[in-house]
C-alpha cells in the first residue's frame, strides 16, 4: 500500500463534543484507505463532502478498505468508535462478492455480519460487513472506544474487503467528517475524528512486477510475493488504484541495470472506484540481464502529483 497524497487534513472534533476513535486496526494510508465517503448529492448523482467522487448514490457511511482479500484473511480487528452499549450482533453470513453467482439471496441484510452501539445524546454506530464467526461481541454489552468487534470481512452486499461505518443521531446519518452538513466545495471544518484524518481524493493502493499480464482478479486477491526468474516471458509492472478520475495520467516506467526499459503514459478513460494498469515488455533473449530493477509508478490529476510509489527487485 502506497501512501497518498494528503489534500486537507480535517481538524477534530471539539472539546467536549462527541467524538470518534478510529475504527478499524490499520494504518491509514499504509494498510488501509478510505475507498468511499457519505453522498452529499441530493439528486441521483453522488458527491463525497468534497464534492469529490469518492461515494456513489445514497451512501449512507464510510467505507475503510483493505488492500487485498489476503490482508482480509489474515485478520484486521474492527474496533468500537466510542463507548456506549452493544444493541444488536449478526453473524454467520459468507464472506463472498455479491457479483458472485453463488452468493446467498440478502433478504434486506445488506450490512452482512455486524454490529450496532448505542452511545449517549442519542448517537449511535453501525459496523457492517464483518467476516463470518468474527463478531466478539454481545447483545447489551458495554464497550469502550478500540473494544474489538469482530473482523474485517466480505459479508453482505459487497464487491471488497472494507469495513462500512454509519453514524446516526436519533435516527438520522451524520457524516463524521461533516457533522453540520457540507458548506461549500473545498471547505473543511471540524469533524467528529479525535484525530485529524487526510482527505485522499485517490491513489494508489498497490504496485508490483509480474512474468505475464495478471487479471484483476489476481491484484485483487493480492498477488504471491514471490521472485521473477531471470527468464520470464516478460516484465511486467503492474498499479492498482482507487479514486481514479477520468483525464488522469498514470505514468509507469521500468529502469535496469543497463537504464531504462521502457515508460508509458496512461490517461484514465473513465472514473473508476478502483482499477489496474500495467505496461511490460516481452523477453527478446534467453535471459533478463542480471542486477537490480525499478519500477515507479506516478498518479496525476491536472497539474497535482496525487500520489507516487516505486519498488525494487534483483534478478541473479
């Protein structure tokens, strides 16, 4: 995971007000990222409080991404935001896509395993999409801020490993990183975080070199850590992004030991929540020249670098 560009960083809550702790076990910007934010749009459309394009339509939450269904498997804690009572549990339900055809029917649980707490003055949390057996808490329990809930899953309506959290007060959502409702484009307040979390309109979640050409499914699933032979059929330098816009270019070059192997520019055709690139070239000779490959991998929107990561590997 490619740290990415912070924007604005929100300032916390203030004193006295109700406020919330990170809820999830990761590292934001690192292990984990924030793939989408509550909708603001109030026709068909969708707007995070940016007026970015991080949410879709009538998103009610904040989605905490982790970079592969491996990191999900090798289990990231969800945690409670703040202390209150535990009001419901749900679990037992698979970990699978819901694109998957042999995904059950979800007969409204569209939240998959969760949990639901109540807090004072009203306010309240929902964690959804937690892993099958994980849940660790109980109905009516007390909980305080970094209680585990359960674990990071795939339950539910879901096409990725995240975390949804919704915030409601008397019934209603509130955007925790816009608790009195969005003002104008670009202008930040407070938020309800204890600790000021970036803004990350996008970047990259991933990056890594490959013998041929891997689906998306591949990326997805976190591809294995293992070393290119000296004769692969190919290089291959592969992203994999979140938040890309269309008119972004991604830039992919590959150095070697003898200087450059190739560099490519990508425009991104279409706004995507998440997607990959890749650019390689096919191996001419019986082996690759021995030594030490770079691969970077340059993300930008306009005329701002949104985010930047490069890696390294030697062939004997």
């Amino acid at each position: 995971m490619i740290r990415a560009l912070t924007v604005c960083l929100l300032a916390p809550a203030s004193a006295g007000a109700f406020d919330l702790a990170l809820p999830i076990d990761c590292r934001l910007g690192e292990t984990c990222f924030i793939q989408q934010y509550m909708d603001h749009d109030p026709g068909t459309g969708a707007q995070d409080f940016t007026c970015g394009t991080l949410s879709y339509d009538t998103h009610e939450g904040t989605d905490f991404a982790l970079p592969s269904h491996a990191a999900m498997q090798a289990g990231v804690n969800v945690l409670a935001a703040a202390a209150g009572q535990v009001r419901g549990i749900r679990d037992g339900m698979p970990d699978i896509l819901i694109s998957d055809p042999a995904a059950p029917p979800l007969e409204g649980r569209d939240c998959g395993n969760g949990v639901a707490i109540r807090h004072a003055d009203g306010w309240e949390t929902q964690y959804c999409h937690l892993k099958q057996g994980s849940v660790a808490v109980q109905n009516g329990q007390t909980v305080l801020p970094g209680t585990v809930l359960g674990q990071v899953g795939l339950s539910g309506r879901t096409e990725f490993p995240h975390l949804h959290v919704t915030l409601r007060r008397d019934g209603k959502t509130v955007d925790p990183f816009a608790p009195e409702g969005r003002t104008a484009c670009g202008q930040v307040g407070d938020s309800l975080w204890q600790e000021g979390i970036p803004y990350q309109p996008g970047g990259l979640i991933a990056l890594g070199f490959s013998p041929d050409l891997p689906d998306f499914a591949t990326i997805k699933a976190g591809p294995p850590d293992a070393p290119l032979p000296a004769d692969a059929p190919a290089l291959v330098l592969w992203a994999y992004l979140y938040g890309g816009v269309a008119g972004d270019v991604l830039r992919l070059t590959i150095h070697g030991p003898q200087g450059a192997v190739l560099a490519e520019d990508i425009v991104l055709e279409r706004t995507q929540a998440q997607l990959f690139r890749s650019v390689g070239k096919r191996l001419r000779q019986a082996r690759w020249p021995a030594g030490e490959y770079t691969g970077e991998v340059i993300l930008r929107r306009e005329d701002r670098e949104m985010d930047r990561g490069t890696l390294r590997m030697t062939l004997p």
